[in-house]
C-alpha cells in the first residue's frame, strides 16, 4: 500500500505540467526593468531596497492598473454545510511515514517523536527497532516486531484526542503531552518515564551572552524575558500545539509570569504584554534557524539534542530550562494482553547498555544532573496553556488576513478540490475576531471576497467561495500579491493596530504578469509576512520560499494528503 501510494506521488512528480519562469530570468528582467535614469524617490528607493510603507502602498495603486481584477458581485453562502468534526478535519494519519515497518505475529505501532524517528542523526529508535525485529522477541510463542511511525508528540495527542489514531505505544518529547492525554479520558500506562535523555532550553548567541549576563546576572526564563521587553534581545519559540520545546517555554514563560498560579489573570496580561513586543512564534524550529542566520533573532529555544546536532549554532550557549524532555513511553487501555506485554518488552530493549549508549552518540543522555523546574500544571493546565497562547499570540491586536489562491490550469483536480476542502476545513481554526478576504488568480485575479470580520456569515461565504473555486489559465501570482497587499493597506486604514498578513497556495511559479524581483520591495517595505504553501510544489529555493523569506514568515511544501494538517497548523501559529 505505502508503495503504490509513493509511486503515484513519484509519477505526480514528474507527469504534471510544471511552470518553467526560473529564479535566473526572473532577476535578468528585473535588472532590465529597473535600469534607468532620473531621480524619481520611489524608484531610487525600491532599487536600494528602502522603500517606504508610504512609497510602496504608491507604487501598488500604479502597478494595478496594468492588472486585470475583477470581483464577485454576489458570493456564494455556504449555509448547508455541517461544521466538520474534528477528525474529519484532519488528514490521514498515513500522511506522517512509518519510518520502520514491522510484520511479526504480534506488530505494535510506535508513534515517536520526530527526534528519535527522522533521518540520521534523528534516528536512535529507528535503529533500536531494526534490531529489536530482528532479535527474535516472543510473547506467547508469537513472533513481536514493531512499526515506527514518524509524528510530533503534539499531532499525536490531537489525533488521539480525536478518537483518529490508535498507536499502541506513544513515546513524546516530554511526560506532558502523556499527562494531556489523561485529562482527555484515554486510559494511560506508563511504561518507562525515560528512554532517552535530554532537555529543552534556550539558545542565546554567544557575543551577546556575555552582556546578557553583566546585566541579568543569571540566564533564567524570567531574565530572557525581561531582556526581550527591554530590547537586549530578540528572544522567539516555536508553535507550543505541536512543538514540545515550545511547549515547554510557553508554561515556564506563564509559571515565570506568576509563580503561584501560572494559569492565572497575572500571568495572562503579562504573556500577552510579552507577545506585543515579541518576534511571531516560529511555524518550525528551521524557521528559527533561519531567523537566527540573518540576525532577526540571537535567542531562541531549542532541544538540547537538536543543538549537539547543529553545528551552524556553535556560536550559541546553551541554557536548560522547564521540563526535562525524557521521552516517557506509554501504551494504552485499549491494547491487548499480548500488545502490552510486546510494548513492555521493547522499552526493556531500549533500556539496555548497548542502546542508551547509542542514544548518548546520538546526542542524548546530556545533562543528566538537570532537575525539571516544574510550572505544576497537570494536563488539563497544559491544554488550558495552550489556549491561552492561542488567545494572547497575536498580543491582543486583530489579525487581517488574505487567502491567495492559484486556480490556473495546472491545478486541475485532485490538487484543486484538495486545497479546497483542506481550506474550509481549517477555517474552523480563524478566530472570529480576525478578518479575512479571499482572492484567486490565474491569467487575472478574482476578488470574491473582500476583507470583513470572520463572523458566521462572512466565514460562510469564504468557506461557499472556496467551494466555488474553478481552475483555467496561467499563473498571475504577484499581480494577485499585488492585489491583496492593496486590501490590506485599505482595511488597516479601518482597523488601526492590526497586524497583517497573507496566505498564498500555489502549485508553481509565476509565468504571467508581474515578477518577484518588481514586487520584491513593494513586499519589503510594507512588512507583511506572506506565508506560502508550495502545493505538490518540490523546488524548497524556489520562488515561494524566497517570497516567504521577504519578511521572515513560514514556506511549507505540502502535498495532496498532508495539505490539510499543514494549514491546520499554520493557522494555530500565525492566525
């Protein structure tokens, strides 16, 4: 099954038509285009890359008039559509790889944290379980082996909590996530509380750690924030919904903002003080290693394991901090005698000498003296913190938005009627104090809905414009950029302190109207971070990475299974 599923992904691959407009030929007709003499203040200003919010709301209002836009009189309302369940809203849990497959009498699922079950240096239990299917384990005479499946410790809990997935062993990050999945009425066993060591922590760049320290005195959670708020650094984490480093700082961040009760009024206005004034939470922690690179930020958090592992950030010091990051192994109520005694026995396996010191080359087992600092959440306050960041992320300021999607004609069919249905139903996660517009685009751009608040209604009419979505043409992606751009400087004028943004779903490049290098300061000098979503897209430097890269949001490549999870999250992140 997993092999016809891949060879169709390999033959979609290469079968489709893809746009050909390169990176090279973008940049020869940019440097053709902006050749000239004159001291005209927008153009000298776009060229140097300093072009003004002011100057480039100017230049917008010139450039559309050479884009053909037309908008929907009368937008479809979805009023027969059921709001999906929650599991209906997720993608199939095929969509996260079995890393491992087993075929004895006895096969049990691992759901393992993506630092234990990813590509090499991630890959201790991909290893252990090779070599565990293959040492001849038995439970009642039967032959056990095990499956690996390669999942954030974050999806599993929402898959299971969903009543989605099924695992008979869950290995996380942290005993956290174990301790959410009790409050939410799974029967839990714990089988080991570690299997491999490691913390979470914070990273801060070495040439100003030192400062740091002269003036803080000690590197804790609560001094990093304190030196965010006061601009001695640029401190940010990573989406707490699926990140259990993220996670982590987020309940140390509240038990920091009140110690008694990190849950409390106190410590809300004090996080939501803090995201004012903080960098965007990252989508992933590549996102922040990118951001670090170019010097946006010179702290972050980050696993310990992750760092030993990333030599670009030897330049950083590291600092534990929350909880450790074990990686408790837990199996569940619903699995058979024979499944349990399967599970228990290969957590023995684990345990050995010879695979915790393969762990310790893998970059675990370190700090080994570091004691959890404890927010003294049980799981029900996990989940609650994880709301409470949802509610305070954008630090009480309404988020403006625009959905950008490209309808040309490569996006006939399965992509097409993919995104559509992963776009209404990952509405469900847009609060309703936000607003959204929708634009399409192929040879021209379609506004069908301008930007209002996303009350019952105007989501209605999004999720029945969505639906109404037809493919044809050529790909006009910077015209429709252009067009959004255009929406949001004028809705910003009504909704003073908003934060803006933009969502662009493409499938390829740009081959029809404006290029990247024309739109490129335009983009700079109005601030707004354009999240972009490659669909079945597989150039990771292509131009919607560079699009994204702009003003530091997040590029996702998804695929026609996976598209609706990637949303998902996206929007628990940015929206």
């Amino acid at each position: 099954m997993h092999g016809a599923t891949s060879a169709k992904k390999e033959e979609t691959m290469f079968t489709r038509k893809r746009k050909t407009a390169r990176v090279l030929a973008l940049l020869s007709a940019s440097v053709l285009l902006l050749a000239g003499c004159g001291d005209d203040p927008v153009r000298t200003s776009r060229e140097s890359g300093n072009l003004s919010y002011e100057d480039a709301t100017a230049e917008i209002d010139s450039m559309l008039k050479k884009v053909d836009t037309s908008t929907v009189s009368k937008p479809n309302l979805d009023i027969y559509s059921d709001d999906l369940s929650q599991a209906e809203a997720l993608a199939d849990i095929s969509t996260f790889p079995l890393t491992v497959e087993g075929n004895g009498d006895i096969d049990i699922e691992i759901a393992a944290a993506t630092e234990l079950s990813a590509d090499a240096p991630d890959d201790w239990i991909n290893i252990v379980a090779q070599n565990f299917n293959k040492s001849g384990q038995t439970v009642n005479g039967k032959r056990v082996t095990v499956s690996v499946r390669r999942i954030t410790s974050g999806e599993v809990v929402t898959y299971m909590t969903a009543d989605a997935y099924h695992p008979q062993v869950y290995i996380p990050s942290n005993a956290a996530w174990g301790m959410m999945l009790k409050s939410s009425g799974i029967g839990v066993e714990t089988l080991s509380d570690r299997i491999a060591g490691n913390t979470a922590g914070m990273l801060i760049k070495s040439d100003v750690y030192n400062s740091f320290l002269d003036k803080y005195k000690e590197a804790t959670v609560s001094n990093v924030l304190e030196a965010t708020l006061a601009g001695d650094l640029m401190f940010a984490y990573t989406n707490p919904y699926t990140s259990s480093t993220g996670l982590n700082i987020l309940t140390a961040m509240l038990k920091s903002f009140d110690p008694d009760n990190p849950l409390s009024d106190t410590a809300q206005s004090k996080l939501l003080e803090y995201q004012r004034e903080s960098p965007p939470v990252a989508y992933t922690t590549a996102v922040l290693r990118n951001q670090a690179s170019k010097g946006i930020i010179n702290a972050m958090v980050m696993e310990e394991q992750a760092y030993i592992n990333t030599p670009e950030l030897a330049n950083y010091e590291y600092i534990p901090a929350g909880i450790r990051h074990d990686h408790p192994v837990y199996t569940f109520d619903y699995c058979t005698e024979e499944e349990r005694e399967a599970a228990a026995l290969f957590t023995d396996y684990c345990l050995t000498d010879e695979n915790q010191k393969l762990a310790t080359e893998k970059g675990f087992n370190r700090h080994d003296d570091y004691e959890s600092q404890d927010p003294g959440l049980d799981g029900t306050g996990y989940l609650t913190a994880q709301k409470v960041w949802k509610q305070n992320k954008s630090g009480g300021k309404p988020i403006i938005a625009v959905f950008v999607a490209d309808v040309s004609g490569s996006m006939a069919g399965e992509p097409l009627n993919s995104l559509k249905s992963s776009l209404v139903s990952s509405a469900a996660y847009i609060g309703s104090e936000h607003y959204v517009g929708l634009v399409s685009y192929a040879s021209d751009v379609t506004i069908h809905l301008p930007i209002e608040q996303f009350d019952a209604t105007q989501k209605a009419y999004f999720t029945g414009e969505v639906k109404n979505l037809s493919e044809g043409g050529s790909t006009a992606t910077y015209d429709a950029v252009l067009v959004a751009l255009d929406m949001l400087a004028k809705k910003a004028k009504e909704v003073p302190d908003a934060k803006l943004m933009m969502f662009v779903l493409s499938d390829g490049e740009q081959n029809e109207g404006y290029n990247l290098s024309r739109i490129t300061p335009i983009v700079a000098g109005m601030q707004v971070p354009i999240y972009t979503i490659g669909y079945n897209y597989y150039d990771d430097n292509g131009e919607l990475q560079q699009l994204s890269d702009i003003n530091e949001a997040a590029s996702l490549n998804a695929t026609s299974d996976d598209i609706a999870n990637q949303l998902r999250n996206l929007f628990n992140a940015a929206i």
